[in-house]
C-alpha cells in the first residue's frame, strides 16, 4: 500500500505520525493507519481493492458452509483472517482482511495442493 493511497484519505501529518510507527515497528503503514484508527476498516478494504484491481466480496456471497473444511481448520480461519469462498477446478477463492498477506495465500494453496 503506497504512501500516496493513504493521502488521499489521510491528512500528510498523519501519514508522517504513521510513518514514524513504521519506522520504529517495522509494520507496514497501511496496517499501522488501521491500528491506530487512522483510517476505518471500509476504507482501508476500499484501497486494497483499488489497489489490487479486486472486488469487495459482499457478505451476501459468504458460503452458507464452510468450504475445504476437510483440509482446512476453521482456527486457521480466524487467525490469518481469511475465508475459503469457492474451491473449483484446482483453485481456491477466498476472501481476506489482509490480501496483501502472501504467507497466508500460500498456506491455504499448499495445504490443499494448488
């Protein structure tokens, strides 16, 4: 997440606060704004979807079951805040509160072997 993302919601001394956070705590500043309720949840999903190019998946397209609930513990759900949407032809959609987070997109890829 770019600092220029965060300026268009944010006003520059505060992205300055946020950066000194950074540079103290080694987080990445989008994950700092949230912590330090610079910037809300919604805004902070608004970003990530621009940035990435995604869409937000509504909470109407949230399955009704869980799904790789056979390889997948619902534990690890919560504690990498992601959602296993769809799985289909050797893929895995799923949606997450941290997109950027590749370690947990890699974990659910290679646990169930895409």
């Amino acid at each position: 997440m770019t600092q220029i993302a965060l300026e268009s919601l944010l006003p520059v001394s505060v992205v300055e606060r946020a950066r000194r956070v950074q540079s103290e705590s080694g987080r990445r500043l989008d994950l700092i704004a949230a912590k330090l309720g610079l910037i809300s949840d919604a805004e902070l999903a608004g970003l990530y979807a621009t940035h990435l190019g995604e869409p937000i998946l509504p909470a109407a397209l949230y399955p009704a079951s869980a799904v790789a609930a056979d390889r997948l513990r619902p534990n690890y759900f919560r504690r990498a805040r992601l959602l296993p949407v769809e799985e289909h032809e050797g893929a895995c959609v799923i949606a997450m509160a941290d997109p950027l987070d590749d370690e947990a997109a890699a974990a659910v890829a290679f646990v169930l072997g895409l």
